[in-house]
C-alpha cells in the first residue's frame, strides 16, 4: 500500500517537474525566437520545416484523404444527401477535431521520436559541449529553430489535413456515391464560421508548440549513456499525446461547450 | 591567456599553472582521460569543486552564458577526434562557428578553406565529395583535419590542440604540427596550446614551454 502511495507521489512530483522544465523551454524558445535572424540558426529553422512539414506532405495528404472518405461515407449514410447538414458535420469533425488533431499525431509519430532520438544522441557524442566550445549555445543553435520550425509545420500541415480531407470526401461521394460535388462544397461554406476555422488554427499552433517542447526537452534530458535514448523518445511520444489530447479538450470545451 | 588558480577536482589536486599569451605550451598530461577531464575544466565544461579558471583574463565559471559564448568565440579548439556536428554536412561543420560569430558568408570562407585542406595533405578532387559527407562514416584523420580547419577560418587569438598527432601517421603528423606552427606565426601574439599524454606525438612541435601535470 505504501509503496504504491510512494510511487503516485513519484509519479506527481515528476509529472510537475517535467512541467516546469517545459515551462522553462518554451519560454526560452518564446523569449529569443528573434536569434531566427542570424544565417546559421535561420538555416537549422528552414532544414527543420523541410524535415518536419514538407517531408510529411504525401503522408498527411493520403491520411487526410482517407479519413475524409470514412467519414463522409458514415454521414451520407446518416442524413441522406442532405448537403447543409453533411457539411455542418464535416466541419465538426473534420476542423473543429481532427484537422489538428491528426496532424499533432502524425508528427508525434514521425519528427517526435526523430527529434528526441537525435538531440540524445548529440548529448551522449557530446556535440553539444563541441558547441558550447565554439561559442555556441546549444539551446540558441538546437532548441528555439526546432521549436520554431515543429510549430509552423504543425500549423500549416493541420490546415493541408483539413483541406485534403474535404476535398477528398467530397470527390469521393461525388464519383462513387454521385452526390453533386459543388453542392455539398457549398454546403460546407455556408456552415463553415470564421470562428471554426481560428480555434482549428489556434489548437494546431497550441499542439506545435507542445510536441516541440516536449521532443527537445526530452531528448535534452539524456546525459551520457546511449540506452537512454530510446527511453527519452518513448518519453517524448507518451507525453506529447497526453498533453496534445488534454489541451484539445481544454481548448474544445472552452471555445464550444 | 590561460590561468588555472588550485584546481581540485575528482583527478585533480590543487592544480596551478599560467599559459602566457603569444607562445606555444606543451601541456603533458598522465593520461587520455586526464587529457579530457583538464580540457573539461579549461573550456567551461566541468566546474572545479575548488580554485578558478581564467582565460583572456576573465573567470570563466563566474560568467554568463552569453559572455561564455562571445570568449569562446576567441578560442579555437581542435578536439581529438574533431568534434563535429554529426548532423551537419562536412561543409556546413567547417563554417559553422565562423558563420555564427562572424556573419561571413560561407561561400567566402571557401578559398581559404580549400588553402587549408590542400595543406593538409587532401587530394582536391576528393574535396568536393568530402564537403558534402556527413561526417560519422569518415576516417579518424580526416575529422581530425577537419576540426582543424573549422578552427582555423575562426582565426582564433588561442589555439588549443587536443592530442592532435595522436593516433596519425608519421606523414600526417608531421603535416598537421607544420600546419598547425604555421597558423601559430601567422598572426602575432596568439597562443597555441597542444595538450597530450603522449609528448613523442608532438615532438616536432618547437614550444616555448612545457607543463608536465
């Protein structure tokens, strides 16, 4: 009894650790996002985007797609051709949640892992005091262009989620199904609201930030011994879903309830 | 330039010594790992439990990060096994710290650097392969040699060479001490600084002074 007792305590008092040191990082990054100026850290930003955003292009497209032939199919099969409502659901769906949401996940799952994973074996090769020696300090040069980058790709590749679920939802139904397709892209404009469309926005520029933070900090986290590095990224996973998933709510019941 | 005041640490006892600036120092350590842990201290990396470290006449432990960072910039250091970025190309880890501190654009530091490579023995129609290598797959020499190129585009006012003819051959070693006493005259009062285990790997180099820890 005791020992399990102890080990929640643990557990807490890491879990707000963790938090404070995410804390920090982020307002690092925030405090000197302005060194995305100087060439060298500039070039680290626009490698990241290409690595993170651009890479992930086809992937996001394919899934983006396929999700929105899912759903669209389920809500033909629900309401009929009704084109105002298909879209007012799609727009619940497809950008209130799982634009962002999907996206958060596909980079957890694909630059998380690879962030962490390659900041740890940085500090384990001691790149990082290699840095340090030539006057460089790794936080500026590694951490604020990563975050940077992580949360600009998240923004954009959420949108690109979205427009590509849409899209390929509705020319699905409208080949297969032969549901008229302006019609129920007009549908999904007359239902779509401005305010939508900022709160999607807002949640994937919420989640950037998180999954960023969380993949550097962990991959900072590592100090000197190479088994600690794939325990650094599982870290880096676990917590980024769970944060990207309590924020979500957060953000969800705030905005809609 | 360097001034260690009673350093003590898990391997060191007290220990003192004074590099003066514009001369070459032999720094004769006991051991490999001796090497690393006073290259440690030296550059801001391990803070001592007691005694201070000085370099160009400021404390390094009292510091802030920034200061650390803009002193540094005035120290070139070549590390034993180079010390590259392994995520960065060979290129990009050459101008790295002279692109960061500098501004100059890296397509300006190529000639220099090409000067560099051809004095180190490099075929220069293997150049153009090599700058777009990542460095982990490449021979232990040439990291060597390109740690020292990086530090030399940085035309540092100290120089530090750790273990530096270690693990060469004879031809190679000879190349890189006449390079490395070149780089030491070409620019009045810098200090260049080789610190090794093995004082025969070094035996070419014509210091000033050596320090036998």
């Amino acid at each position: 009894m005791t020992t399990t007792a102890q080990k929640i305590g643990r557990n807490i008092i890491n879990a707000f650790k963790y938090l404070e040191g995410y804390y920090e990082l982020l307002c690092y990054s925030i405090r000197n996002i302005s060194l995305l100026r100087r060439a060298p850290i500039r070039s680290v930003f626009y490698k990241q985007i290409y690595f993170t955003g651009i890479e992930a292009l086809s992937k996001v497209a394919a899934i983006g797609i396929l999700i929105g032939i899912v759903i669209i199919t389920q809500i033909v099969n629900l309401v009929g051709s009704n084109a105002v409502l298909t879209g007012k659901i799609l727009i619940w769906t497809v950008v209130r949640e799982l634009g962002p949401l999907f996206a958060a996940i596909i980079i957890i799952a694909r630059s998380g892992t690879a962030i962490s994973s390659e900041l740890g074996s940085m500090k384990v090769n001691r790149e990082t005091d290699s840095l340090r020696i030539m006057g460089i300090n790794p936080f500026d040069y590694l951490i604020v262009p990563r975050v940077a980058g992580i949360t600009v790709s998240v923004f954009i590749l959420a949108f690109y989620f979205q427009v590509m679920a849409i899209a390929g939802g509705l020319a699905f139904t409208s080949i297969f199904m032969e549901l008229p397709f302006l019609q129920h892209l007009k549908g999904i404009f007359s239902a779509l609201r401005i305010f939508e469309v900022v709160v999607s926005l807002l949640k994937s520029l919420v989640f950037g930030l998180l999954i960023s933070i969380v993949s550097c900090y962990q991959g900072f986290s590592v100090k000197s011994s190479i088994t600690e590095i794939p325990q650094a990224a599982t870290r880096a996973v676990m917590q980024s879903l769970f944060l990207v998933f309590i924020f979500d709510g957060i953000i969800t019941l705030i905005s809609f309830a | 330039m360097i001034r260690l005041e009673n350093i003590t640490t898990e391997d060191f006892n007290a220990l003192s010594f004074r590099i003066r600036g514009g001369s070459v120092y032999k720094v004769v350590t006991n051991s490999d790992y001796e090497n690393r842990k006073l290259l440690n201290v030296i550059l801001g990396l391990q803070r001592p439990e007691h005694g201070r470290v000085f370099l160009f006449d400021e404390e390094v432990y009292v510091l802030s990060e920034k200061e650390l960072n803009r002193l540094f910039s005035r120290v070139g250091t070549v590390l034993k096994d180079g010390g590259l970025i392994s995520n960065l190309k060979v290129w990009e880890n050459i101008v790295l710290p002279a692109w960061y501190h500098t501004g100059k654009k890296p397509e300006d530091m190529e000639e220099k650097a090409i000067q560099k490579f051809k004095e180190a023995g490099i075929e220069i129609s293997y150049l153009k392969e090599l700058m777009g290598r990542l460095p982990g797959p490449l021979p232990f020499h040439e990291k060597k040699i390109i740690g020292l190129v990086r530090a030399m585009l940085m035309e540092p006012e100290l120089m530090i060479y750790d273990s530096i003819c270690e693990g060469l051959s004879p031809e190679m070693s000879d190349r890189l001490t006449k390079m490395t006493m070149d780089f030491h005259s070409e620019k009045s009062g810098r200090t260049s600084v080789y610190v090794t285990f093995d004082e025969q790997s070094v035996k070419n180099v014509k210091a000033d002074t050596t320090l036998n820890l």
